[in-house]
C-alpha cells in the first residue's frame, strides 16, 4: 500500500524538478521558519514609530547606547550610509562615526540630539581635523649673548579641537614648515600663526613644535584665537615628540565606513580602501591604503580581516594593524552586485553576487545558494535590489523586482531558504536587545514583533510508479484551522478547511503525481496521505 507521510517542513529549493526534491523539501515555502521542522508561521512586523525625514528610508541606527526605550534615537537618512560607534577611550559622549551622507561625519550626544528635532542625527562636524595651510611667520627677538653658538630651527604647528585630536602639521609645497632661522641663546622667536579656520570643524587651540636634530618637539599649545607666540623655551625643555606628522583628514568621498575590532576604521573610494590610525579614527594616513583590481562595492570584516566586495572578484586585506595590512584574493570568482547586501554573520561575510548568495570567509568560500537556484531564478529575485540584516544568526533579505516587493531568510545551519511577504527598505541588528529594527512604509517596525502571519508551504511532487487513488489523510497539528488541497497530476483534487486531527476523506480519484499545500497559522506536525484509514492509524 502506498502512503505519503512528510514529518519535517523544509525549505525551498527551485533549482530541483519538484518531483525530484527531498521528501522535506518544498515548491512553495512563503512565511515559514523551515529551519525548525514543523510548520509554524512567522509573524508580523510591529510598529514602533515614525521616521521624520522624508523621502525612502534607506539606512537607520539606534543611537543611545544606554537609553532602552526603543522608538529613541534613530538616526534615519534617505541616503546609504554606513555608520560606526568610535573606539574612544573615557568617551562618555557616545562618539558616532559615520560615511555617505556627503563627506565623513562624526556626531555625539550632544551634537546629534541638539535643538528639538527628530531628524537625528541633527547635528555633526565633518570628520578629521584639516592641516594647516599657513606657514608660520618668525621673527628673531631679544639679545644674543655673545660668543654663543646657534641653533639652527625650524618651526611647525597643527589644529587640535575639543575633543583633544590633532591634525597633521602645516604642509605647503615646498615648505614643510616655516623658514630656517638661526637662534643664539639669549634670543627669542614670535610666531605669528592664523587665527581661525574655515569649514565644519570643531578646532579650538593649535599645537606648536620646533625642530631639533631633526625631529619635531613640542613647544606649546595655544587658543586658536591667539595668534602670536613668543618661544623663548630652552631646548632641554623639549621632550616630546610630534605624534602627527603623517596623518591626514579623511577623503571627502569616502564610503563604506567598517569598523574592526583592533580600533581601525575602513573605508573606500574608487578601488582603493583607506585605514585610520588605530584607536585614532580622525586620521587617514595615506600610506595605509591598499588598492584592488577592481571598483569596491562595499566592505565587510571578520575578525582583524577587512573583506572588499568589488565589482569583479573579491578580496581579503589581512593584518593586526595598519602598516602591515596584507592583500589577498578571495577564492571565489563572484562579483558584489548590492552593497546593502553586505553582512557580516557566523564568521564569514554573505553578499548578493550575480549567481546567487555568497558566503565569504578565509578557510574557504562558496555561493551557498548554488545547490537551491538556477542563475535565472536567482535573478528573479533582482539581486541588486537585496538588502541584507541579521536576525538570530540568519541572513534576512529584502527585494524589489519592480513588480513584486518580499523577502527572505537563509539558515546557514540547515541550508534552508525560506520567502516571505515582508519588505522594508533599511534595518538595524541590535545586539545589546538582539531585535532586528526595519523601516517599513517609511516607519519604524520591529521583526516578528506582530501577529501571525499565514504561511502557504507546498510539499514535492510524490511520484508513484502505478495508479493510485489516495482515499484519506490527516493534518496533525497543534492548532486548527488549517487549509489543505490536494492536487493529482498537476490539477486540484481536493479542498478543504481541516479543524480537528479526525482522519479526512478524500474523493476518489486515480493519479500517478500527488502533492499538497498548507495554509494557515496553527502549527504543524505532519500530514499523512494515505489509501485507507488503517494505514493512517498505523503509520
């Protein structure tokens, strides 16, 4: 006697013939966890709040580390930014880095909640701290003793802002710094230095240094509004070196902003990929850059590995720190095709390539959809449309075909690849209340924060080698009602609304290709279809 009996809810897999498929495995899987076995929903997402800017929300972050109310403070931008919490020893401001809303921006709690309005990030100062572009002018004061030698000097300055970070020193070509002068001890020096600086910065005071031997030791720090300095320091007074000489502010045109768990900052522009000084994330030394073959897309990390997602292959730049960053090709030959894709997961980054997921990691790399999807039916989804979050160690994903707008989620643990009817435009993992926050319809929304919604899952086609009639089968499940048809080579059989675990009759009817689908809420443990009740009772 023949018997369809399915006890596990899988995923789906249209890249198989649906008689080919696992016995778990399903032509229709919309609105169900299929990594759990049964069959149970997934619910809605749940209003939080409003957004206040307008336009598409594209990118939003829970800013207020401390604060656990959860419709407080979103920063929201209709544009794709990337945003990081700096790594800022005693930083009780919550320093907030951030890259694609025009040039680089830092904000903090001050800066970001200021004035009254919703529209966080409402304040920012455009990140790094600019050298300066005047020499300093020297004039020779005092008496000299006679018979005493000169000291030949130079001098430089830099800019420092509130928050104590310094610029590189004054850089013109061809003058590194101001002009040579001969000192005879007895003499002074008055430095006449700029009194202001122009642009979105935050600069209060500058840092004066003179050279000795060499090397440039610091002399003193001044009001930027001061605008003369009379030097009259010994040089066995000098004792501290300029930490600065080669740092720079960050390209306007950065993108991509990552952070790495040793203090340093990544971004890109064009197809090379720039660091910060560790721990210094306001100073971009050029010689840390790194280039690749081709134009970056979009940036993701693991560990102390930065990986570049580029339009051709991808790539690993490796190293503990800055200087000594090392670039390596990725073993797989897959190109990023959206940068909100991008996500960081179980030790490895997952991005939407033109043939399907791929899950990057530097003991080997695969397209982890390989085996569920054809390349056409993975570009059904619109590929470049995919936006990509983390919830509960499961790649979350959105699309936009243009006439269809879902989503879906991927279980690495089980392979398994799940629709659903959810689309939002941007989202935020926050791991301290390990929730996925979504803008949906422009609103904030919570993931599986509502109701639930009603799961459609449509088993394999079971092929028997002879005619049969199936006269009987059974929903087992935890809650009823749940919607079951039964279809016999390819055309509806039977419908009906099952509301207890009784057995169900079937009408007659002989087939070669059975299959059936569910729709409900309630969960499922399995469905028997069977030629007599016995069997049903029996198996």
């Amino acid at each position: 006697m023949a018997m369809i009996k399915v006890t596990q809810f899988g995923g789906v897999a249209p890249k198989v013939p649906p008689r080919y498929l696992q016995e778990n495995q399903a032509q229709v899987a919309l609105n169900c966890p299929t990594w759990l076995g049964n069959l149970q929903p997934i619910q809605d997402t749940s209003y939080i709040a409003d957004f206040s800017k307008s336009g598409t929300i594209s990118s939003i972050y829970k800013f207020g580390q401390d604060n656990y109310n959860e419709d407080e403070y979103w920063f929201h931008w209709a544009e794709d930014v990337d945003v990081v919490q700096g790594f800022i020893n005693g930083d009780v401001t919550e320093r907030t880095y951030y890259t694609g809303d025009g040039y680089p921006k830092v904000t903090n709690n001050e800066l970001a909640l200021s004035g009254g309005s919703t529209d966080y990030p409402v304040a920012s100062y455009k990140l790094g701290v600019p050298k300066p572009t005047v020499a300093p002018i020297c004039v020779l004061g005092g008496t000299p003793e006679e018979e005493a030698l000169a000291e030949t000097r130079t001098y430089t300055y830099t800019f420092v802002n509130s928050w104590g970070e310094e610029s590189g020193p004054f850089s013109e070509d061809p003058y590194p710094a101001s002009a040579v002068i001969d000192v005879i001890e007895g003499e002074n020096v008055t430095l006449t230095l700029p009194t202001g600086v122009s642009g979105n910065y935050n600069i209060t005071h500058k840092r004066i240094y003179r050279s000795t031997s060499g090397v440039y030791l610091y002399v003193a720090e001044i009001p930027l509004s001061q605008g003369t300095y009379v030097d009259t320091l010994d040089p066995d007074a000098l004792v501290e070196e300029l930490p600065s000489l080669t740092w720079e502010p960050p390209r306007d045109d950065l993108k991509g902003l990552t952070g790495m768990p040793n203090g340093v900052l990544a971004a890109f522009s064009g197809i090379d990929v720039y660091f910060s000084e560790p721990y210094r994330p306001f100073a971009w030394p050029l010689q840390y850059a790194q280039s690749v073959g081709y134009p970056i897309v979009g940036l993701g990390a693991i560990d102390t590995t930065l990986v570049v997602l580029t339009k051709g292959r991808p790539f690993f730049i490796q190293g503990s720190t800055p200087d000594s960053m090392v670039v390596v090709e990725g073993d797989v030959s897959q190109a990023c095709v959206s940068k909100q894709s991008i996500v960081s997961l179980n030790g490895g980054v997952y991005y939407a390539s033109p043939d399907g997921l791929v899950a990057l990691a530097p003991g080997g790399s695969r397209i982890v959809t390989q085996g569920l999807f054809q390349k056409p039916q993975w570009q059904a989804l619109n590929p470049e449309s995919i936006r990509g979050f983390i919830s509960e160690d499961r790649y979350v994903g959105f699309y936009d075909t243009g006439v269809v707008k879902g989503g879906f989620i991927y279980d690495p643990a089980s392979n398994s690849f799940t629709l659903h009817n959810i689309h939002a435009t941007a989202g935020y993992s926050d791991l301290e209340t390990d929730t996925l926050y979504l803008a949906v319809d422009n609103n904030l929304h919570k993931w599986e924060g509502g109701s639930a919604l009603t799961y459609t899952w449509r088993s394999k086609v079971f092929t028997m080698p002879d005619l049969v009639s199936f006269t009987c089968f059974r929903v087992n499940s935890e809650s009823y009602p749940i919607t079951i048809t039964v279809y016999r080579d390819g055309q509806e059989h039977h419908s009906t609304t099952v509301e207890s675990r009784d057995i169900q009759r079937l009408p007659v009817g002989y087939g070669h290709d059975w299959e059936f689908e569910l729709t409900g809420t309630g969960v499922v443990f399995s469905v028997q279809i069977a030629q007599s009740p016995r069997e049903i009772a029996n198996g």
